[in-house]
C-alpha cells in the first residue's frame, strides 16, 4: 500500500493501520486506540491514539498530521511513527 495513489479498499487500510501500530511499538509508543471512518461518499479518515496522549490523525486526500508536522497518505508507517518522535514535548 506503501506509495500508492490507488483508492484504497477497507481491507488494505486495516492492514496498513495495523503496520503503523506495530511500527509505534517498535519505538515504544503504546497505542490506546484506533478510529477508521469509512464513509464511501467522503476520503476515508482514520486517527491513533496512544497511550500518553498525542494524536496522529491520516485522511485518504491529505496524508497524516501529529497536528505540526505532516506526511504523505501512504506514507512508510515508520515515517508515520517518526512524527510523534519529533513532536515537541507537551504537544499532543
């Protein structure tokens, strides 16, 4: 899914989600929870909470936010994980 502009169906967003989670693990950042809406009339959206409280949110047309920093949509789920370790103390 890494790098694509095809439309991406809810199974391959699962499974991409699924790799960021395991990426933030690698780095130690535990996850709390994990939200995908998936309305067929609008980009798919998702967001990821983790356990200390900071935020990423991913939309299917702009890509992912840690609400500073951003990334592409299909970005390497380590280069999504790298946006909460660049994050600025008490952001989140």
């Amino acid at each position: 899914m890494h790098q694509t502009r095809e439309r991406r169906t809810p199974v391959t967003l699962d499974r991409y989600f699924d790799s960021v989670v395991d990426a933030l693990a690698r780095e130690g950042i535990d996850v709390a929870q994990v939200v995908l809406e998936l309305t067929p009339t609008r980009p798919m959206r998702g967001q990821v909470v983790t356990g200390r409280g900071p935020v990423l949110r991913w939309r299917e047309d702009l890509g992912w936010s840690n609400g500073i920093r951003t990334t592409s949509p299909a970005a390497h789920p380590g280069e999504v994980a790298a946006l909460l370790e660049q994050q600025p103390p008490g952001r989140g």
